[in-house]
C-alpha cells in the first residue's frame, strides 16, 4: 500500500511538472505573439502620421504646380490604396497576404511621393516655401520613424517564429494553432519601395 501511494504521488509530481512546464511553454509563445502584434501598432503610429502629412503636403504643392494635376492625383489614390493595406493588417497583424498588401501599397505610396518630390525641384519657389520644407523634413523623419518601426517588428516576428518552430514549443503551437507569422519585407528588386524619398533644399 505504502509503495503504491508513492508511486501515485510520483505519478503527480511528474504530470503536475509536465503541466507547468506546458504552461510555461503557451505563455511564452503569447508572449512572443504579443510582442509583434505591439511592434506592429508602432508600425501603425508612424503611417497614420505619414498618412496626415500628405494631404497638406498635397495642398502646399497644389498652389504652385497647377499644371501636375496628374502628379498630385497619383499621390492621393496612392495613399487611400496603403490606408486601405495599413487596415488590413491592422486587423490581422503577421497574416502573410495581410503584409504583402501593405508592404505593396505603401511601395506603390513611396513611389507616388517620390515623383511628386521630383516633379517640385522645378518649381523654385516651391522649394522656398517654407511650409514645404517643414512638411517635407517631417515626412523624411517620420519616414524614419516608420523603417524603424518595421524593423523592430520584423525582430518580434523572428523571435516568435523561433520560439514556435524549435522544439517542444512546436508541438504546442500545432496544437494550439500559434501560426507563423509574416515580416513586413519590402522587395529589393524594386528602388523606389526601398528608398525614402529623397528631400534636398
């Protein structure tokens, strides 16, 4: 009898540890998940401030180039099209078709920007205003702000992804559907989505 509660208390200990140790397991990888799904609302931070400086940086423009209307037009799709791509990953952050429209419409933005930043070193005096070399200084800073946002990110994605590929983390993420999630990549092949316009006055 007396072997036989020894053995039941082992039995206990032992399946108890497993339990703590399961546990310890799960909430690391909440942990690790929540630590992206954070680095990403910065991610979120920085664009929605992009996103309010365009439209006057838009108005600034307007008045000197009336002839770029096109120009200008592009600018203002192009950032209705990454409001759209920041939603879309705000409601699923690390969802892989979720980045790729952001990353794809926030290129498509860069590149409508840098035009229009291109197409105003022919007009001087739009060069001289100072309310466009204000607004263009804080969209190079938030610019910034944003390839450090995606950076720090991108670091909780990897940490995550580590933590629920290597085993024995991997058997509890399986079961308890922890997916991988995506980096915020942009593509190399394409200059104007990497570069930052460039802003010279």
């Amino acid at each position: 009898m007396g072997s036989a509660l020894i053995l039941l208390v082992l039995f206990l200990v032992v399946v108890g540890g497993l339990a703590l140790w399961g546990v310890g397991i799960y909430n690391g990888l909440i942990t690790a998940r929540n630590a992206y799904k954070n680095a990403f609302a910065q991610i979120d931070v920085q664009l929605q401030r992009r996103f309010d400086l365009i439209p006057n940086l838009v108005e600034t423009v307007k008045g000197y180039m009336q002839h770029e209307r096109e120009t200008l037009e592009a600018v203002t799709q192009a950032r209705t099209l990454a409001q759209a791509g920041l939603s879309a990953a705000k409601a699923d952050p690390g969802d892989a078709a979720a980045m790729a429209q952001l990353a794809q419409s926030q290129g498509a933005l860069n590149s409508a920007l840098g035009r229009l930043l291109a197409v105003s070193e022919a007009y001087p005096d739009l060069k001289a205003s100072q309310n466009m070399m204000q607004l263009t200084e804080e969209l190079t800073s938030t610019e910034n702000k944003v390839a450090f946002a995606r950076q720090a990110y991108n670091d909780s994605v990897m940490a995550y992804n580590n933590k629920r590929e290597v085993f024995p983390s991997s058997v509890l993420a399986g079961m308890f559907n922890f997916k991988e999630a995506a980096l915020l990549d942009i593509p190399a092949d394409r200059a104007e989505v990497r570069d930052v316009p460039k802003v010279s006055f």
